[in-house]
C-alpha cells in the first residue's frame, strides 16, 4: 500500500520505482543484476542499512565493462557523449541552482582542483599526523 512513511519500505515493503511501466522495468532489471545474478540480496530480502546493524544488510553490487568499439567506432561514441553531455548542460536550471552537473562531472572537477590545489585536511588531522611524523622522525611534506 502507499505510504508518506520513510521507514516504511524498510520493514516489509518496497519503494516502489519512477517512470511508470518502463522504470519498473528498468529498476527490475537492476536488481536482477545486482541482486540476482551476483548472489546478492535482492527485492525485500535487502534490509535496512540504518536499523539492526548486527544482522547483515545483504546489498549486493554489480560492475560491467564495455567495449565500445563493438559497438560503434570510438570516435563517433565520444562524439556522440559530447553531444549528450551538451544537451544536458542546456537545459534550463532550476531556479536557485547555477549549472547541471552530469555524473562524475562534479568528481571529476574536485579531482581536477585537488591535483591543483591540494587535498583539504581538518586542522586536528593535519596536527595529529604532524605530531605522529615527528615522533617517527619522518619530515611531513606539508
């Protein structure tokens, strides 16, 4: 039955997918190969990440390489990605939000900046690991 309670799908229910038809399918499909063909848990046999830590939640992942090129030369992928990845940063942004991301665009950039910048560390870590370093005799480089 619908429900406005988070928890809800948590014990004994499902979120139930976007899209109608089609984003059942697609989501059905996921977990055929996420949770069914890699012995995972799948549908409601996945528990709760948040309640009952003790009893093994059962998420299961799945990762998938393609080759392009049998499917389409190289080039014409990259193209055609370019052209996506075009069209979605032109569509109209909701308001309050300044540009769309597309996925891994925003890891990508913070990598970018990092390589650049540096990797941000918390003052007590940096303290922490300066005052281990100087115990060990090793010169930290920052």
């Amino acid at each position: 039955m619908p429900t406005d309670d988070p928890n809800a799908a948590a014990h004994e229910g499902l979120i139930q997918p976007f899209g109608g038809y089609k984003g059942y399918g697609l989501s059905l499909l996921i977990d055929i190969l996420t949770g069914v063909l890699s012995g995972g848990g799948f549908s409601t046999h996945v528990k709760t990440l948040y309640k009952q830590i003790e009893v093994p939640s059962h998420v299961a992942h799945t990762c998938a390489a393609l080759r392009i090129d049998t499917f389409m030369p190289l080039a014409e992928f990259r193209r055609r990605m370019d052209e996506i990845i075009q069209l979605m940063h032109s569509c109209p942004a909701a308001p309050g939000v300044e540009r769309i991301f597309v996925p891994g665009e925003i890891e990508h950039e913070t990598e970018q900046r990092r390589r650049v910048e540096g990797i941000p560390l918390n003052v007590g870590l940096l303290d922490e690991l300066r005052a281990l370093g100087a115990g060990l005799g090793v010169k930290p480089p920052f």
